[in-house]
C-alpha cells in the first residue's frame, strides 16, 4: 500500500534530523505534527506549503496524497447518503471499493460495519453475519465497547431473520451487558435492544419475558423526549397484554401509544393502534363497538392510500364475525382481504385460515379444506412452524368433523413435527 501523507512527512522529517518540535515551530505545537503524521489530522494548504519547505520537497509530492484523502472521504459519503436512501445495492461496490484500499482516516472496521448494515437489508445473511464478525473482533482488539454493541445488536438481527431465536436473544444480552459497561448510557439503544428481545418472545408465545423486556425498555425511556419510541413501547405492551388477556391493560397502552401517534402526526400508526384497540374490543366480547372501531381502521387506511393496511384489518373483521356467528359477513371480509393481497404476503396465511373455519362452519367441507391446505403452504415458504402447527390442528378438526379420521391423523402428525420445529427454535430439545 501506498505511504500516507502523514507517513511521507515523518519519514522526510526523520531523514532531515528533525523532531516534531523542529518542524512545528512557528506555526503549530508537536501534538499538531503527531496528528498530522499519525493521518488523524489533515493540514491546511497553507501548513502544508510551510511543511513542505521546511522538509525542503515540493508541495505537489504531498498534494497527490491528500487529494486521494478528500476522494475517499467523499466518496464514503456518497455511500452512506445511498444507505439513508436505501439504495443498498448501489452503496456495496463502493463500501467494498474503500475496504481495499482505505486510508487512516476512515476506520476500515467502519466501513465493514457498513458493508454489513448493507448486506443484512438486502437479505444476504451469511455475508453480513460473517462482517459483523469480523467488526466485533475488530472492535474488541480496540476495546471499542460502542462498536461491539452495534455488531451484536445486528448479529442478533439477523439470527432472527434465521429464525435462531435463541442466539438472537443470546447476542441481544450480550449487547446489553457490554451497555451497561459504558461511562456515556445510550437509553435509546438499549430500549432498542429490550423492545428486539420483547418482540422475540412474544413471537415464542412467552409473554411473560415479553413483558418483563418491554417493562424494562420503558424505563429505559422514561423522562426522554423521544416520543415516537415511547408510542412504539406502548404499542407493543398494548399488544402483549392482549395476548396474556388482559384487555384493560391493553386498551390502556394503546389508547396512550393512539394519543402520542396522533400529537406525532404519524397517521399510519395511530390508526395501526387503533385498529389493534379494536381487536381488543373485539376479543373481550364487546363484538359492536370492535367492528365499529375496525370499520373506521378500514375508511381512515382507504382515504391515506395505506391499501396494504385494509387486508389484515378485513382479516380482523372477518375474525369478528366469524366469532359472532355472522358467517357471511365474515366470508365477504375474507374475499376482500384476499383481493388485496399478493400471493407471497404472509398475511394471506391468516385470512385463508379464517375463510377455512367459516366454510367449515358452513358446512362446505371441501372448499374449508383447500382454504387451510393453502394457508399451510403460506406459512411453510415464510418458515413459521408455529402457524403451521395451528393450521395443521384445525386441519385435522375439519378431517374428524368430515369423518376421515385416517386424514386427522395425518394431519395432527404433521402438526406434531411443526409443534417439534418451534420447540427447537426456541431452543428446546426434545
């Protein structure tokens, strides 16, 4: 590799007999020289040109080096504005580009970090893991703490995305150990990291720790002006209290996350909230007021352009109604749902499973059975084995109810081996 600026003047310095003194005076102190020869300062055209007499060599011998510096710099620029702009794809040539040849002036574990970020969003896990470790390794040589968090925070990402929840919660503690080593506390960070963690066993059905994660992110929280994280915490405690059945907790939270969203402006997640207020309504019995509440979801998603949102809460409705006995209602929501949606959302999977359980109700046996077949197959290609194994079991009613109970078995079988899959993702073993 190329000497540096800052290597070109020591060694021109060293050769003249000169100490860093010597080569300062008059102009700036030898801590100004040691940063300029260790490449952690860049010195003005000015300094530059009374360094340069002094070493007796012409300006243009350093001018060469420090254009390359300002070309790197900027062009590390352009790459993170393409990573703000989400225009990963473009960013990685050019993070790859400064990785082989980067100066003293951009950390190339920076960079990797980057790369990584880069690689993780567009899905490329093996890549991305294997530079998240290669910067924690890094990071820990220079006992860089802040720098270790972000690798495992990501390293835990994209476990997730892997469905290795266990190792995903593993790095996520890991991260918050490191964070309570630091003299500066980041609270946005580990409220982050608790909400990640929260969300993960929740997800595993463990609403208990979910809770005890969301509890502790909320006083992580508590006395920030950070409002939009406070609304996400709220929303998420509105819907682990849903889960564990506790619906005026729930309603609670997320009539506090709907207020914050709305003095927030953030129109897409105040009416999320309160479509998720609605489902509460719903799930406690008062089935009017939750379909009143969801009919509005559906005419607020429908007049901000939020078409994606009006699936899953037709989904809702469907739900409802299906509940309430009102099998056609319920039927029609489903088809709305389903015009809406493409064939790879995985919400698809949810709404099939309902339209399976109102045919079933109906008495249409066949067409119940094809509904839940297809509600399978979308769980398997999104790799949920827990929806896989509820949609297997309400399979295999629909089987019994039908009088095939050769079928059933089959069915209650297959549900056993995806009941077996979820139980080693959350690192059980049978």
């Amino acid at each position: 590799m190329p000497a540096t600026l800052g290597q070109k003047i020591k060694e021109l310095r060293i050769q003249k007999g000169l100490t860093q003194s010597d080569l300062g005076a008059g102009m700036v102190t030898p801590s100004m020289i040691s940063q300029i020869e260790a490449d952690k300062a860049n010195p003005s055209h000015k300094l530059l040109q009374a360094i340069a007499e002094k070493l007796e060599t012409p300006i243009e011998y350093f001018l060469t080096d420090m254009q390359m510096q300002i070309e790197q710099i900027a062009t590390y620029k352009v790459a993170r504005a393409m990573m703000e702009a989400e225009e990963y794809t473009d960013a990685i040539p050019i993070l790859q580009d400064l990785m082989e040849d980067s100066i003293p002036q951009l950390h190339s574990a920076e960079i990797q970090y980057d790369l990584a970020v880069c690689q993780l969003e567009l899905g490329r896990l093996d890549e991305a893991m294997d530079g998240f470790d290669k910067v924690l390794s890094s990071a820990a040589t220079r006992k860089d703490l802040y720098m270790q968090i972000l690798a495992l925070k990501n390293l835990g990402i994209a476990e997730e995305r892997r469905h290795n929840y266990p190792l995903a919660i593993y790095h996520w503690q890991k991260a918050l150990d490191l964070l309570e080593k630091l003299d500066k506390r980041d609270p946005f960070l580990a409220a982050e990291i608790l909400r990640m963690i929260g969300q993960v066993y929740s997800y595993l059905g463990e609403q208990k720790d979910a809770l005890q994660s969301y509890e502790k992110a909320h006083k992580h929280l508590e006395g920030t002006a950070n409002f939009k994280k406070i609304a996400d915490l709220y929303r998420h405690l509105g819907q682990t209290y849903k889960e564990m059945g506790e619906f005026d907790r729930a309603s609670e939270y997320s009539q506090h996350a709907i207020s914050l969203y709305r003095g927030l402006k953030n129109i897409k997640l105040s009416i999320e909230v309160k479509e998720n207020y609605g489902i509460v309504k719903g799930e406690s019995g008062e089935l009017k007021d939750a379909l009143t509440t969801l009919a509005e979801c559906l005419t607020e998603y429908q007049e901000y352009g939020y078409a994606e949102k009006m699936a899953h809460t037709h989904g809702e409705m469907a739900r409802i109604h299906l509940a309430n006995k009102s099998y056609d209602d319920a039927a029609h929501h489903c088809e709305e749902a389903l015009k809406l949606l493409k064939e790879e959302d995985l919400e698809r999977g949810y709404v099939l499973r309902t339209y399976s359980m109102i045919r079933k109700e109906q008495g249409d046996f066949a067409a119940a059975i094809h509904f839940m077949e297809q509600s399978v197959k979308t769980f398997e290609i999104a790799d949920l084995p827990r929806e896989i194994a509820k949609s297997y079991s309400l399979l295999g009613d629909i089987y019994k109810d039908q009088g095939d109970l050769q079928k059933a078995i089959h069915s209650l079988e297959q549900m056993k081996r995806a009941m077996e899959s979820n139980l080693k993702e959350r690192g059980i073993v049978l």
